[in-house]
C-alpha cells in the first residue's frame, strides 16, 4: 500500500479547496441569477433545504426549490447588488466539507449552511440549512 506524501496530501487538499469553492460560487451564481441550471450543477439531486419557519423547521427538497426560483424574479433582473461571500470552509476528510456563506434576495439576506459530499460526479451539496433576516 502506497502512503501519500506531505506535499501530496497538501495539493489534493488544496484541489478539493479550489473545487469547493468552485461549486460554492455555481451556487452563488445561480442564486443571483435565477438559473436551476447552475443550482442544479451544485446540489445533489437528493438534496434537501431546511430552515425555520414559525419555529417550525421546514425542509424542502430540491425539486420544490428549483420550482421557486423559476416562479420569481432573479436578484440579477431586479438590478439588486450582489451581497455574495464564503466566509469559511471546514473539509473534515477526503470526502466531506461545510460550508458557510452569506448572500442575498433583498429585502432577504441569508446565512448558508452548506453540507457537501465528493461524489464521482465530484463534489456536491446535499444539504443547506439557513437562517434568513429581511431588512
């Protein structure tokens, strides 16, 4: 069996970073833009979003958000100013990573939990959790 040097484990660590963040900002992207088919090269089909709603937790799959965002006007129509940033990345193995982001629909701005996955389609979100402030 063949151990991987430091310098190699560095490399792939810093790929999986830059493909991360890749995927992250195909989110963003579509976010802003209204486009499922940017959101749909970021999230798993199996993906879920949660949040809170009345103190109730909600969870709606994918496909139900996709339909959403095709029903309203994109933040990019609008003129609305991007308010799009990573604010850290915790890869916890080869295979696994959470993200944190921020970003915006004004009035409603967002605090993005991001749960992704390194499929053989590479890395995916399958989970998003969020907090959402309309100001």
């Amino acid at each position: 069996m063949a151990t991987a040097t430091a310098r190699q484990i560095r490399t792939d660590a810093a790929d999986d970073t830059a493909e991360i963040e890749a995927v992250v900002w195909t989110y963003l992207d579509g976010l802003y833009e209204g486009d499922t088919e940017k959101l749909g090269a970021a999230f798993h089909p199996v993906s879920h979003l949660y949040g809170v709603e009345n103190g109730e937790v909600s969870d709606m799959p994918r496909d139900v958000w996709f339909e959403r965002v095709r029903s309203r006007p994109s933040a990019k129509s609008q003129g609305h100013q991007r308010h799009d940033r990573i604010v850290s990345i915790d890869q916890s193995g080869p295979a696994s990573a959470f993200v944190k982001v921020e970003c915006a629909l004004p009035p409603r701005f967002f605090v993005d939990y991001l749960t992704l996955l390194k499929t053989k389609e590479g890395w995916r979100v399958v989970a998003k959790a969020y907090k959402v402030e309309t100001r």
